[in-house]
C-alpha cells in the first residue's frame, strides 16, 4: 500500500513539475537525469587533453609554469549549454558539477592527468559562498576526484579577496584584478606535490594564474589545470 501511494504521488508531481534538460529545456524521460540523450551525445566536447599546446595552455604561456591544460567542453555564449552552466552557477543545480566532473574524469583518466597528486577546486570568497551556498567548482572538483581516485583538497587555497568579472579588463587590468587574491592554507600539504587546480569556466586564465602562481611559490612540485569548458572571447 505504502509503494502504491509513493507511485501515485510521484506520478503527479512529474505531471505539474516534469524534470527538465538543463539544456534544452526538454521533458526528461525516466531513464533521463539532468540530460536528454539528445543534449548529452551532443556534448561540444573540446578534446584538448588530447593535444599539448591547446587554446587553454596556450593561455598560459610565458605566465606560469602550467605541467597540463585542458578543458572539458566549449562555451559558446547563447548556446543550451550556456543555460547548463548557467543553472550549475546560479540556479542551484549543484549536483550537475559532480556529474559532469565524473564524465570530465573518464575522458582524462587514460590522459596524463591521471598522473596528478591532489586537486584543488578554485574558491569562492566567503561573502559569494554564502550568498550562492555552495561553490561550483568544489562539486566539479569532487565527481572529478571520484574517478581519478586523487584526493580532493578543498580549503587548500584561500581567497582573500572578492574580484570582479574578467572578461572586459585588459590584459593588464585582469592581472591587477587578482593579485594577491589568493594564499595557502597549510603549505605542507601540498610541498612537491603535482596539483590539479578545477575550476567551472575559463576566459583570460588570470584567476587561474594567480591560483597556480600561489601553488608554485608556495611549495607545490608541479601544477596541472582542468576546468569544465573554455569561453573563447
């Protein structure tokens, strides 16, 4: 009687609040989770583990010492998968992170990736934390450590400060931006450690610069970086 009730109770919420595609927007079927199949074979997959001098890496040459780049899908600004990020961000739709950075890890298992120590998601500053309630990054981060089977060390960076969007400062204002944003929680952690740094989105590489330039000074052998899509600007 009990699983009677639950079924019947389950059928009308699916009937006035259907699952949706984070994507497109379309009615999930049963066997659909966050996804349709349409959008989910459809992915705009980047491929760029696969090649050593890609549009990420390439953000940070002559900047940093970056060991491996890459991220997982292309962002194209008005695109479904724009409205994808845009619930993983802001609409709360945290699980979709750790989903996606468990795909993102099956793709980057087999590729030097699989060779990093621990990984770091970068951080959100405290008052944006508390305002959104959770952080992007640190759910990508987690489905990602999942299938690398590395330990994900979320309070390892601090940011110190709150900074504003990058995308329309020069290239010198972006660095003014982040300076000093960022600094270790416990140094030992990660001393002569190969360290993945996650992240959601990234445009101008600058706050992923400052977070490997922390890493690097701070004591850590060797930084990698992988983020869930690329915005080419």
């Amino acid at each position: 009687m009990k699983k009677l009730i639950a079924d019947w109770i389950g059928s009308l919420l699916e009937i006035f609040f259907p699952e949706l595609c984070l994507a497109c927007g379309r009615k999930l079927f049963e066997h659909e989770k966050y996804l349709c199949l349409h959008c989910m074979f459809d992915l705009p997959k980047t491929r760029f583990h696969n090649d050593e001098a890609n549009k990420v890496a390439q953000l940070f040459w002559g900047r940093v010492k970056i060991e491996h780049a890459t991220s997982w899908l292309f962002f194209r600004k008005g695109s479904r998968y724009q409205h994808l990020i845009h619930h993983l961000k802001y609409k709360g739709a945290r699980e979709i992170g750790s989903v996606m950075g468990r795909w993102m890890g099956f793709d980057l298992m087999d590729a030097k990736f699989g060779k990093i120590d621990m990984i770091v998601p970068i951080p959100l500053h405290p008052s944006k934390l508390r305002q959104r309630g959770y952080n992007q990054s640190e759910w990508i981060a987690a489905g990602l450590a999942e299938v690398l089977k590395k330990p994900m060390v979320p309070n390892c960076l601090v940011r110190n400060s709150y900074t504003e969007t990058q995308t329309r400062k020069s290239r010198f204002s972006r660095w003014q931006n982040v300076e000093g944003i960022f600094s270790l929680a416990e140094p030992a952690t990660i001393a002569g450690r190969h360290i993945l740094i996650v992240d959601d989105v990234v445009t101008t590489g600058s706050t992923l610069e400052a977070a490997a330039t922390t890493l690097l000074e701070g004591g850590a052998g060797l930084v990698s970086i992988a983020t869930l899509a690329y915005a080419d600007i």
